[in-house]
C-alpha cells in the first residue's frame, strides 16, 4: 500500500488515493478539511526528494504556477517542502490530457483542433506576460474537461525569463515536442514554447508527430535539422490557412517563428473568421519547416505521381536534352529532325494522357459534387418542413460591443440574451479602472441566444510596490487599523507563541522588509499564549478518589475541582467527572470531579452540596465585531478544528458587527472564515449570567 494513503499533511490534506504518476512525483487525489474540498496533490518522490536540484526544481514550480490566474491554466492553491513531504496543492481536473483524447478520435478534425489550440496559446500568453515559459508543452500535461475547454499543467520545467538559472546542459521537455534550441541545450524563450504548440497542432491534424525514430537522440537530431514533411501529407483535410499557422509556429529558426503567443492568437482568430484565407509570410525556402507554401496552379493527377516518384516538382516544360560531351560526332539535319519529332510525339502522347486523367478527375468530381448537392438540399428541406432551421436563425443573435465600456454589476441585466463571464482582473497601463479590456466573442459576431461572454476587466495601473513594516511585537488591533489605513487587506490569524504575550503580532505574511502593493492581503498573526495541550480525558468513574488524583496529575491537568456528594456507593469512589472519557481537553480547562462521602443517616443534614455543572442546550443571538470591508463578503462559521460550517452569512460593505442565532451549552468555540479564509477563533458562553437579588 502507498505511504501516503490516509495520512494528513499540514494537519489539513487527507491523502486519498493515486490518480497520477510522473517522471519526478506522484499525484493523489486528497480532501482539504479546511476547505471541505477535493484536491490533487503532487508529491516528489522519494528518491528525488534527497537530491537539493530536484527538490529546487519541484519549488520553482510551485512559484511559477502559483503567480498564474487563467481559465486555461491548472491553479495552484498551496506549495509545502519539509522533511516529511514536499507537495503541490492544486484544483483536482474532472478529465483526460489531450493525448488520451487524440488516441480514442485518432485524426482530429480542424475546428476541433483549433478550438483547442486557442485555448493553450492563450493559456501561454498569460503565462508568457508574466515573464513564465513553461518548456515541455506536450499532448500529455493538456487536460481536456467534460464541457471541451482545457487546461495546460505541469510546469515542472518552467523557468522565469528574467532569471539567470538556464539549465544549458540539459534538453528539457519531451523529446517528440522540444524545439531545436531545448535539443542542443541552447537558450529558450516563448518562442519555444510556440514550437512545441505547433508539433501538438501537427499532431492533432496528421495523427503522429511530425518527427519519430527508434531513439530519444535520433527523433532529438530530426527536430535540430529540420524539414518535416507537410501535415497535409498525411491529412489532404487540413485547410491551407491551418497548415501555414502550424509550419511557421515550428520554423527551425527562431526568427522565423511567431514573436508572441499573441501575435500567433491573432492569425489563429483571422483563421476562425475566415477558414478559406492564405496567409502571405515570406519566409525562406529551403526548409519545409520555414517554407510556407502559397497558393499556386494545382498539379494534375499525373504531375501527383511524378511528384510520389521523384519527390519533386515536374517543370511545366520538358527538360532541355542533354549533350553527351564534345568529343560526341555531328548529326544530321535529318538525324534532328528525327530527335525533333520524337520528341514532340511524346510529348502529345503525355498530354492526350493527362486530358484523359483529368476529364476522369473533373467527371468523378462532378458526380461528387452533385451527390453532396442533392443530399444538401435533401437536408434542407427536411430542417426547413420540421422548423429547426427557422429557429435555429430565430435563436441567433449578435454579440453587443462591450470592450472600451464601464463594467458594473448591473452589466448582466443590460444583455439578457447572455450570459456575461469575468477572466481575471488584469492591470493595465492604457485601460483605467473598471474598463473592459478584451471580449470573447468579440462585438458584431453571431452566436446562439445564452451563449458565455467572457469579458477582462482592467484594474487600472499596477500600484507602486513597496517594503512592509515590522509588526512584530506590536498590538494586533493596532496593527490591523495601520494596514487597513495604508490600503491593504489585513486579515488576522491566531498561533501560539512562548515569546510574545496573547494579542501581540507574532509575524505578517508577506514578512517584514517584502515588496508589497496596495490592495494586497497580508495576513497578520496573533499570540495566543503559550501553545495549548490537550489530552483525551480518562474514566474515573468508579476509582477510588485517591487513584483518580494521581491518575488526573500525571496527565498534566492543573485545574481539578473534586467535590463530595452524596451516593449510594462506598466512600471516597468518583461517581461523576464534568468531561465525558476520551473527550480532547484542554489541560488547564477546569474539570469537576464528584466523589461519594457515603449515606448521610442524619435526617437534618443540610450541608451544602456541590451542583452540577450546567449543561442545558441554549439558543442565542450573539452579536460579533468583524472586519470592516469596503465590498460584500461571505462570513462562515465552523466548530473549532472542524470543517462544518453552522452558519453562512453575506455581509455588507462597511459593517462592524453581524448577528448570529447560535445554538449550544457551557462554553463553545468558533472558527471564523472570510470568503474561504480563516480570520479568528470566537467564544461563546451559553450559560446565563446569575441575577443577585
């Protein structure tokens, strides 16, 4: 069985099972008891979890992955490395990768093709803006969801352009999918990335790579010499405008290669406008993978097989006769005549073969074409008589122009016939606040009623980073009141602490000295005390008192109450204890211990007995102090240590307090969230102060 099977990491991450294995970890499916929430977790292996790099690499990925925010890129919600266990937290997928989609359809057709490529480039873009290559793009690290969008993972080999920690000695990625420059060990940028999007678009269309051989080296080399064959070598499917994206994404020079995912986005959406397009890139000749071909005369079926043959092109004209040499003796007039009408004579045999090959072409054509034009209007009729065609252009309606505008929340009640979707906020230089950057699908274009607009919002100029103070040591309240002044996002979290006394910040996360922007949460935590010990609570019940006492100190509890009370077991036997056994307790929490002083015979006794504690089940309103917040968020409410929430409540912008109805007896402990966030632990005594009269 797995080691990790069933065990808690970070106290919150219970491991469930294995659902992945790769070259340098293994990923399990896990519950996040915190969040109450499936997870994947990947956790380095054990025999790389010794070696520094490997341990080093598995971070950067972590960071890399953890500074990314798009729809088509796997999130990342927490990166731990300790002695134990080093792990990835990110959002569990609901699908398969690309390459398992690609082995059950085999050849994809173009628009599925496209449909996916456009979702990886744009996934790269905000990979790329954010100074991140991710360097093994692949069919495998590509997962395909249920409702047919995907998402690129598996940024084990990114690195951060503008660092200096190149790997030059080693040809990371896939060896089917690495760009020329990864084969030699050379420098990459986002451009290499582009090349290993163009052999999965190749893949997608032709239905193999566009380089293989028997050995890792041996496809390597290919990829560094160049001159794959056309993917419409093996498809005569793909559209000419697809098959020029795919060859200048793979160009073996990385100049001739697209400069931007961007750039490489935008001919792959003149493409979906127009399918039909031919795309004018002049670039060099000499290579099939930095040649993209133009539209030019069709050969004819004979000129195909000269070409199958030979492997080039026939010239239009035959070739010049060749002269033997110059000791060859002189012919004839006649003698050339002869050569002259041979010549010609073959020359009308080859022609009158290829009109016959084309009129059998054109005539095989034309019975096609006829065909598909009856079955077409067969079709027609059929949706035109049953309606679905007169609702289907009913139920079209064009996409309003929303980029350039304000965004609101009243937005979605402007276009019903919608449904309006945010990306990430972005910052931008050009866009002010609330400004919509970009749409998709963009404005003019037809779709069906209640389609997704997915709109960018922009969030104005990035702000000024800069050093965050040092709190350590100072009141948590005065602390929060500094932050939340200066334009930040503070959010308390309570710990114990042996050096600063409960209420004082122990430390800030971000830490002291880190670049900070306002807006940003910073996360500020509270002394506690020293750090809370907690036992499971023994039976006494039946021992005698004296045993109890030694039993309750060796166990470390400090603040035990034994009370005498009458009973009809022997003397000095512990009939009651206040904590039920097993019960986790706090040792310093107050236990109460009754023990029987035997049978009072004296019919007047009215010595005072110790009561019972309290332990009626009550229901009050309890009114909280909660931080203020400029904008609507969700307050949840959980028993301390558990992931239950009791109550769920929206709270307005600006409130200070909320009222809660809560249910319980004696004292009890409450976990508070902020839209998803652990903010503090609350108390509430439900028994009811006593009136003196």
């Amino acid at each position: 069985m797995d080691q990790y099977i069933g065990r808690l990491l970070d106290g919150r991450y219970e491991i469930l099972e294995v659902i992945g294995t790769g070259g340098m970890a293994v990923v399990y499916k896990a519950r996040c008891h915190r969040l109450n929430r499936l997870v994947a977790i990947k956790i380095l292996k054990d025999e790389f979890a010794r070696d520094e790099e490997f341990r080093r690499r598995f971070r950067a990925e972590g960071e890399a992955v953890a500074m990314l925010s798009h729809p088509n890129i796997v999130q990342v919600y927490d990166v731990s490395t300790s002695d134990s266990a080093n792990f990835i937290v990110m959002e569990l997928i609901d699908g398969i990768s690309l390459k398992e989609y690609m082995e059950k359809k085999g050849v994809l057709n173009w628009k599925e093709t496209l449909h996916f490529s456009l979702q990886i480039a744009k996934g790269l873009e905000h990979a790329h803006s954010r100074g991140i290559i991710h360097r093994d793009i692949k069919p495998h690290n590509i997962m395909v969801l249920k409702n047919g969008s995907v998402k690129v993972m598996d940024f084990g080999i990114a690195r951060v352009m503008n660092k200096s920690n190149t790997l030059t000695k080693e040809a990371l990625g896939s060896v089917h999918y690495i760009s020329p420059e990864q084969a030699k060990g050379g420098h990459t940028d986002n451009r290499s990335d582009l090349y290993s999007l163009g052999v999965v678009m190749y893949e997608m269309m032709a239905g193999r790579p566009p380089y293989d051989g028997e050995s890792a080296v041996s496809v390597a080399i290919q990829h560094i010499n160049g001159g794959a064959p056309l993917p419409s070598v093996y498809n005569p499917n793909i559209p000419k405008g697809l098959e020029q994206i795919i060859m200048k994404a793979m160009a073996l020079e990385v100049r001739d290669r697209y400069v931007s995912a961007t750039e490489m986005l935008q001919d792959m959406e003149e493409f979906r406008k127009n399918p039909a397009i031919v795309f004018d890139y002049h670039t060099l000749l000499d290579d099939a993978t930095r040649k993209i071909p133009t539209a030019g005369a069709p050969m004819t079926t004979a000129e195909k097989k000269v070409q199958a043959r030979t492997g080039e092109r026939p010239a239009s004209q035959p070739a010049p006769q060749r002269r033997t040499g110059t000791a060859a003796r002189p012919v004839t007039a006649q003698r050339d005549s002869e050569i002259v009408s041979r010549v010609q004579q073959k020359h009308r045999e080859e022609q009158k073969k290829n009109e016959k090959e084309r009129s059998r072409v054109a005539t095989t054509a034309i019975v096609i074409c006829s065909a598909v034009a009856v079955f077409a209007i067969i079709v027609f009729l059929i949706a035109l008589f049953s309606g679905a065609l007169l609702d289907q252009e009913k139920d079209t309606v064009e996409v309003p122009y929303l980029a350039g505008g304000l965004y609101s929340e009243a937005l979605a009640e402007d276009y019903p016939d919608f449904v309006i979707r945010l990306q990430p906020r972005q910052y931008s230089e050009s866009h002010p606040k609330d400004e919509i950057i970009s749409q998709e699908p963009v404005g003019g274009s037809k779709v069906q009623r209640g389609s997704d607009i997915w709109i960018t919002v922009s969030m104005g100029p990035e702000p000024e980073a800069r050093k965050l103070d040092n709190f350590a040591g100072a009141d948590a309240e005065e602390a929060y009141k500094l932050l939340d002044s200066q334009g930040f996002k503070p959010l308390k979290k309570r710990e114990a602490s042996y050096v600063y006394e409960a209420g004082v910040v122990t430390r800030t996360d971000p830490g002291a000295g880190s670049e900070v922007t306002e807006g940003q949460t910073i996360y500020i935590y509270v002394s506690t005390g020293p750090e809370v010990v907690e036992v499971p609570m023994p039976n006494v019940e039946g021992l005698e008192l004296k045993r109890a006492k030694e039993l309750m100190d060796q166990l470390g509890f400090t603040n035990v109450r034994y009370v005498p009370t009458e009973s009809s077991q022997p003397e000095n036997v512990v009939v009651y204890q206040s904590v039920n056994k097993n019960e986790t307790v706090d040792v310093t929490a107050e236990v109460i211990i009754q023990y029987s002083r035997g049978v009072t015979e004296t019919a007047g006794d009215t010595q005072p007995q110790e009561t019972e504690p309290d332990t009626t089940t009550r229901t009050f309103d309890v009114s909280w102090v909660v931080p203020v917040r400029d904008e609507e968020y969700q307050l949840d409410v959980c028993l301390a240590g558990t992931p239950e929430v009791l109550v769920q409540r929206m709270v307005p912008p600006g409130s200070q307090t909320v009222v809660l109805k809560l249910t319980g007896s004696g004292v009890v402990y409450y976990d508070l969230y902020i839209n998803g966030d652990f903010v503090e632990t609350k108390s509430v005594e439900f028994t009811p102060k006593k009136v003196e009269p």
